[in-house]
C-alpha cells in the first residue's frame, strides 16, 4: 500500500456541501471523492503537458521533413475511393 501524507483544507461551507452531496450520489465518502478529483485534476494536468509536448514533437518533424500539399492529399484520398492504390503523396517543405 503507498504511503499517504495528511493534509488538511479549509473549504468555503458551499463547496464543502457540494462535494458532500455529489460524493453521496457516487456512494462514495467525502474523503474518498475529493482524493479522486484532485487524482483525476492531476492526471489530466499531465495528459495536457504530453499533448503539447506531442505537438512540439509533430511541428519540429513537420518543419525538419516536410509535410504534405492538401491538394495532393484531397487526390490521393479521392483515388483511394475510387478503389485505386496510388503512391502517398511526396513530402515538401514548409514554409516558414
């Protein structure tokens, strides 16, 4: 079992209430809802700064080794349709 660390907030009487009663309709404790939101707020802060940091990733590649023209693109997806096999369209630079 990990080790836990007590802590201690002061709540405003409304939040508290509210807490209270949506812990209630999950069946949960107070305790054991508010350990879940702050579980849930943590891992979502986490999933935020990967998917900027994906997207740094994916723009540095993009301006490394080119990206595609969307009107090739829009061809290549219309041959597809058509039952075609053509060639992926060619990389080309981005301008900058």
């Amino acid at each position: 079992m990990p080790s836990t660390i007590a802590t201690s907030l002061k709540l405003p009487a409304e939040l508290k209430a509210a807490i209270d009663e949506d812990a209630k309709k999950l069946g949960m404790s107070s305790h054991a809802y508010m350990v879940k939101t702050l579980a849930d707020s943590a891992d979502r802060s986490r999933l935020r700064d990967r998917f900027t940091q994906d997207a740094l990733d994916a723009e540095r590649d993009m301006l490394e080794r080119g990206g595609h023209d969307w009107e090739d693109v829009k061809a290549y997806l219309a041959a597809r349709r058509r039952g075609e096999r053509p060639e992926r369209p060619p990389l080309r630079p981005v301008p900058r």
